[in-house]
C-alpha cells in the first residue's frame, strides 16, 4: 500500500477518557474498537485506529448530572456569565483547536473515507463557523443593549439559553455539523452533553483537553456509547431542554417519544432528505450536468443535501443520461489523500451490500444501469450505478439512499415532479435547470412552498452557513445558521417595570453599578 508518510497509521489511540464535571474522566471498563473501511495493507484488511470507551447508563447520567449542576436551575456560572465572558472562553477553545488542524483532518480521512480537501474544507469552515458565530453574537448583544418603552412599560429584552442540551451529530459531517449545533447552544449560555456520531468518534480527541480548559465545569460534558445505552436515558430522565441532532427522524423521533414532558423539549433537527433535480428541456445541459454530477457524487451521495433523484425532461434525457454516465464513470476511485479522489471508501462495512440491494431491486422492475462501471463492488466501495428509467414503485425511489446511486426519471410535464414533491415525506432543497423566465417564474413560486431552498442551476448545499439551512416535513425542525442557530438554542426573555421614578431610579442605580450581567447596556465593540 502506498500511503504517504504523514498520513499512515502508526500508532492506535486510546481513548480512555471521557469529559464529565469538567474532568476527564478515565475509563477501565468495556471499549469499542474503531475500525477504518480502508486498509493499510495488501491483501485488503480494515485498519484499527483505536479504542473508546463502551460507557453505560450510569455514565451517561452521571453527565446529565453535570450538565444539570452546572445550568444550576438557571444560577449557574455559565448561564449567568456575562457575554463577554463567554465570547471570551469560545475564543480560548478555538485558538487550541485551530492547532490540530492536521491531526483532525487526517482522521476525518481515515474514520469517514472524506477525500483530504472536503476534509480540509470541513475542519476550516467549522473554525469559520466558531468566529462567525462569535461576531453575530456580538452583535445580538449590541441590539439588545437598550431599554424599549411601549404603553408605560420599560423593557429590557435580551436572549436567554434553554437549559440542558442533548447533541448528536451525524458520521458524514461529524465535526462541521455537530459543531455547528455545540458551538451556538454553548455560547447562548446552555450547558452541553455531547455524544459523537457511529464514525467520526476518534478526531475529537484532539479536542477534548481543550473542550476542558476553555469552559466552566459541566459546561461541555462528552460521553461515547450505544445511543440506546446512553441516550435514551438521558432523555427519560425528562431534565433535557433540547434536543439537537442531524440525523435519521427515527432515531430523532424514539429519542424524543421517551422525554416524558413534551411541552419542556425544544428541539432542533436536520434529517433526511431525498432532494430532486429538476432538468427543464432548455437547461444548459453541461453546466446541469456538471452541478448534477457535484450534487450526487460528492463525498459519494453521503451528504442530506445531495441530489437523490434526478428528473430529466423526455426531449433531452437521451442525450442527459449518455454524457452524465460518461462523466460519472470518469471520477476517479481512490483513497482519501490520493490527488484527484473524488470517490473514497465507504465508511459503512454494510454499505455497498445496501446500495447492491437497491440496484438489484431496481433492475428487477425495470430499471437499467447505464454506466458501464455502476455497481462495481470492491472490498470497501461500489461504484456509482446510473439507474434509468426509475418508477415509483421501486425503493431507490422512495429511500434515501444516501451513498452511491443516482436514479434518473424523465417526465413530460413539469406537474410530475411538482407532484412527486408535494407527496413526498421529506422537503429540504430542490435544484432547478432551466433558463426561459416564463416556465422559471411560475416553477420557483411553487417550489419555495415546497422546500425551503431553491438551487436555480445549481446543485443543492448547506453552505454558505450564513444561510438559513432547514426543510420541511420529515427534513427538519427548525432552522440554522450562524444567525438562526443562536435564537434556535435561546429564548426571549426580559424584565420589565412600569414607567416610575421609583422603577426607574431602581434601573439607574442596575445599570450604573453594573451590578446585573444582564439589566446593562454595555455595548460590546
Ligand atoms: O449532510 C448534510 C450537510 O448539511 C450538507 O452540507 O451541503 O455543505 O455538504 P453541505
């Protein structure tokens, strides 16, 4: 095997520590191997890359304990800190974490099969993601610095936190998109329990000391186990404000059945979705292609926003299907730091065996692959396989396939899919190919009411993170961004008096004394 130096695996990691009460705590019973899907020798063999702990129930309410002393019904250090205090303490943890930068990036290599720029990418946009947060924060804080007066009441009204969050990421993206729920429920002032993803466990090691001494204790808690084992409970307890995860909707809707007080549970979600292309007859049909080819095989069609099924007028999905199976089977295989890898590994072990099943089921009522190398299996991979045509009764259809095949329908009249759309469980982005203003006015009134972004050719994405990222129906609860992920994970809350001398010599005297962290109007430059 020819893996440059820097990158092999020379030594596994223990992980043997866990973050609870501001310790990290060591661990002596049952662990986990993490296991990569790449091998580092010839014949193929899975590569270990370390251990974590197997922690059990009482660990995990040993967190939700901490988590809940450290919120303090609300009188905690934490809740009550200052902003500038915690900007100040955010700022701390990613100065140390921008210093592990290669030491993340190379495990995000190993543990999800992410090619060595997507890996770069996610590690600097999350870093990005921690100062944009910081600066909208800031800025919250400016807004809020002022009295309101309406009807003779006085009203200082400011963001509150929730209390206790429970955060699950999700293996595709396990730094970017867990940090991107962490970092703004930490920095409103909630106290965290955090459990990483199935893949994606061991690069936040790298981290975990910095977790420690940027924060108060009990502020950040990290547990590692089997959902059921540690979740669950965690939730049952029914101390939980929130819960936040990108994920699967089952595993968000069991989690939040157990919760026994419905009314108390915030929750903020980002699920599944099954986003369509939408190929109009008079699309410019090498920039569709190129943008369909980015939306359904980057990191290999493992993303919630990649493009899952594509719906290709009948007077050019002919000439679609030949020029986009010739450009699918020209990516190149490889492993994640090979120059020009643009499809890696799977991470699953059962993975190509589930998309296999797909394919088969496909081909069964009909469908053919036309590509000439769709469904190659190797010992970690299946190649991308072109499905056409794809009817609804197959499960490609109606599944989210999330990995490598691109079912391809065409339709006559732009009603199809609109209808599909509309019967659809799921309703997060749509990519719409087309130029003639007249069929795309109509088209794009109709579609905003159907998913909550609309990609107008081009492929569908989360980014630029300063932009709302949510959907409707099965696809999400609730919306994020840097800007909407702080009022997610926060209330309104404020203080009010009437208009007298008495109340306002009160306010006066708060202000001046700057006695309150939050009655002030400090205004944060
Ligand atoms: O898995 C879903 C991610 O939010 C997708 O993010 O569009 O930036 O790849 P992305």
């Amino acid at each position: 095997m020819n893996i440059p130096e820097q990158y092999q695996i020379k030594k596994t990691i223990t992980q043997n520590t866990y973050l609870v009460d501001g310790e990290l705590k060591t661990w002596t019973g049952e662990t986990s191997q993490v296991y990569s899907t790449i091998s580092s020798t010839e014949p193929y063999k899975p590569t270990l890359l370390g251990t974590i702990p197997t922690l059990g129930e009482k660990e995990a309410l040993d967190a939700l304990n901490s988590a809940v002393t450290a919120y303090d019904k609300g009188q905690g250090l934490w809740p009550t800190m200052k902003v500038v205090d915690r900007i100040a303490c955010m700022e701390k943890f990613v100065t140390q974490m921008k210093t592990k930068r290669d030491e993340v990036v190379k495990l995000l290599m190993w543990e999800i099969g992410k090619n060595l720029p997507d890996s770069e990418k996610e590690f600097d946009r999350t870093v990005d993601y921690v100062y944009d947060t910081i600066e909208d924060y800031k800025q919250m804080d400016r807004d809020s610095a002022k009295f309101e007066k309406h009807a003779g009441v006085n009203a200082h009204i400011r963001r509150g936190p929730l209390g206790v969050v429970l955060c699950l990421g999700p293996y595709n993206y396990p730094l970017n998109e867990t940090f991107a729920l962490l970092i703004p429920a930490l920095i409103m002032g909630n106290s965290i329990i955090f459990k990483p993803a199935k893949f994606g466990v061991l690069l936040l090691s790298p981290l975990l000391e910095a977790f420690q001494n940027s924060f108060p204790k009990g502020a950040v808690n990290i547990i590692y186990g089997r959902g059921r084992t540690v979740a669950s409970p965690i939730m049952k307890d029914g101390r939980v404000d929130v819960l936040a995860l990108i994920g699967n909707s089952k595993s968000a809707n069991a989690l939040q059945n157990v919760h026994p007080k419905s009314n108390r549970l915030r929750m903020v979600l980002g699920l599944e979705a099954k986003n369509p292309a939408i190929v109009l007859k008079d699309a410019d049909l090498d920039l569709a292609i190129n943008e369909c080819i980015a939306g359904t095989t980057s990191f290999n069609g493992q993303r919630c926003t990649a493009l899952k099924v594509l719906y290709v007028h009948e007077a050019i999905v002919d000439e679609f299907n030949k020029r986009f199976s010739e450009k699918v089977d020209a990516l190149k295989f490889g492993n994640p730091w090979e120059d020009g890898a643009k499809l890696t590994p799977l991470p699953e072990p059962d993975k190509p065996a589930y998309i296999q099943g797909l394919i088969d089921d496909a081909t069964a009522k009909g469908a053919k692959i036309i590509n000439k190398k769709g469904g190659e299996t190797t010992d970690n991979y299946i190649f991308p396989a072109v499905l056409y045509p794809v009817t609804k009764d197959m499960r490609v259809y109606e599944e989210e396939q999330f990995g490598p095949v691109i079912p391809v329908i065409s339709f006559s009249d732009i009603e199809e899919p609109l209808d599909d759309m509309a019967a659809s469980n799921y309703g997060q982005q749509v990519s719409l190919f087309g130029k003639d203003i007249k069929t795309l006015a109509p088209l794009i009134d109709v579609l905003v009411n159907l998913v909550c972004r609309v990609n107008l050719n081009s492929s569908c994405q989360r980014g630029p993170d300063v932009y709302p990222f949510t959907g409707r129906k099965d696809s999400a609860v609730a919306t994020l961004s840097v800007h909407d992920a702080l009022r997610s994970f926060s209330i309104r809350t404020f203080v009010a008096s009437k208009d007298n001398d008495y109340n306002n010599a009160i306010l006066k005297e708060l202000l001046h004394t700057r006695a309150s962290n939050f009655v002030s109007t400090d205004y944060i430059i």
